[in-house]
C-alpha cells in the first residue's frame, strides 16, 4: 500500500512538472516574440529608407545611371526596398486583418519583391562574369577579328541604342517574369482547393506572423548598400556637385589631380629633412 503512495506522489511530480514547463517555455517564446514584432520592423524601415537614399541617389547623378549594369542595380535595390516596406505593413497590420485575404495579398507581394530583388541580382551577376570572361577571351587577335565582325553583323540590324534597350527589356522580362511566375504560382498553390495535393511545395500563407524569417545583419542591409556603393568620395563628389553645384563640390572635395600634386610636393621636403 505504501508503494503504490509513493508511485502516486512520483507520478504526480511528473505530471506537475509536465505541466508546468509549457508554460514556461511559451512565456519565452511569448517574449521572443513580441521583442521581433517590436524591434523588426523598425530595423526594416530604417534599412529601406537607406535603400530608397542610394536610388535617389543614382536617379540624380546621371554619372552613376550611366550603363547597364547601373540600372540593374537600381532595379533591385528598388524592390528589396518594396519588399522590405511590404514586410513591415505585415508586421504592423491588425490581428483582424491578417487572418483575412489581405494577409495573403501581402504575403504574395513581399514574395514577388524579394524573388525579383534576388534575380536582378543574378543578372548584375551574370553580366560581370560575361563581361570578365569576354574581356579574357577576347584578348588574342583572332577573336578581336571575330568581336569585329559580330559587331558590324548588330550595327546593321540595329543601332547600338536600340539594342542596349532590347537587352534592357530581356533582362526586365527574366527578373519581373520568372518572379511573377514563381509569385503565382505559389499564390495558386495556397488559394486553390484542387491543389492542395500536388507535388508543389506550400507556400503556408498566414502561418506565422512573418512568414519570412530574418536576422539583424539581413535586416539592415539597406544601410551596407548604402556605406558601399554612395559613401565613397567620387559619388559623393558627384552627388554635391548634381544638388549643391560644381562650386560647392570643388569646394567640399579637392580633385585628385590637386591631392597628387601635393603630395608630391610635399615628399621632396620630408626627404631631405
């Protein structure tokens, strides 16, 4: 009798502490959360308000929008912004909201942005490989002659400007495109009933709260962009000179024929001292 007490007390230990660790743990991950839905969102508009600096940035400097390769990388710091302020409209909307169709609205759309923001990347990625593999196999005289003759065969079909705006159009095709496509896709495969037992992966729309998972360093990354490719002295050069006049850049930044000029004059007095 005194056994069967004691398995009774035991089991009752158990059960208690059964019982008690989920709730725990769910008051963890309760705080886990609410500090993500707090802190995220702020980080993300701060990281597409950086985004939306650079391409102000490279729509004033005409310098910077020069080429193609420019305007593809306009094109996707323009969606990753979009997609990043769809993120936050995610986040923030109300509870009511985001159980209803306007949940999967968002969700497809930050699906859309990011997917295009990813494959104007792939394309900036391909037109520096092709370009370096280019310049290399273009180096010895025989494939110079053969650069020239493919040139003289475009220049008679079309004229260059015409052509870089065929490229354009292509390259907006493949990013915009494949990414409606794949957006489309998955919205079909989250709203259709008659495929919810295909091969397809599901999407799980309105899951979780975000649906996309972050980390702090992919969340700012708005601001890296913008240490990069506009906090440079030759962009900044150009942008004081494009909004504030080529007085105020000459006086903001020395050019770099002037910097050489003076360390060079410089060096023969520390020599001989």
């Amino acid at each position: 009798m005194a056994a069967i007490k004691i398995l009774t007390v035991e089991n009752s230990q158990e059960s208690f502490k059964r019982a008690v660790y989920p709730v725990c743990l769910l008051t963890v991950e309760n705080s886990q959360e609410s500090f993500k839905r707090a802190v995220y969102p702020v980080c993300l508009l701060v990281s597409a308000g950086f985004l939306l600096l650079t391409l102000l940035a490279y729509c004033v400097v005409k310098e910077l929008r020069a080429d193609q390769l420019s305007k593809c990388f306009m094109c996707s710091v323009g969606m990753l912004a979009c997609a990043q302020i769809i993120m936050v409209a995610g986040m923030w909307g109300r509870d009511d909201l985001m159980e209803s169709t306007m949940c999967v609205i968002i969700a497809s759309l930050s699906h859309f942005s990011f997917l295009s923001a990813f494959l104007w990347l792939n394309v900036i990625c391909i037109m520096i490989f092709s370009s370096l593999w280019w310049s290399g196999l273009m180096s010895s005289n025989k494939m110079q002659v053969v650069r020239l003759r493919w040139k003289c065969l475009w220049s008679g079909l079309m004229s260059s400007n015409k052509m870089q705006v065929v490229r354009l159009r292509w390259k907006c095709l493949y990013s915009f495109g494949v990414a409606g496509f794949i957006a489309g896709l998955a919205l079909l495969r989250h709203a259709l009933p008659t495929m919810q037992g295909s091969v397809l992966p599901a999407p799980h729309f309105g899951a979780v709260s975000c649906w996309i998972f972050f980390d702090f360093v992919n969340i700012m990354q708005g601001v890296l962009i913008f240490v990069v490719f506009v906090c440079r002295p030759s962009v900044l050069r150009l942008l004081t000179r494009a909004l504030c006049g080529a007085q105020c850049s000459s006086r903001c930044f020395a050019p770099v024929e002037e910097k050489d000029r003076n360390d060079t004059e410089v060096a023969p007095c520390n020599t001989v001292v």
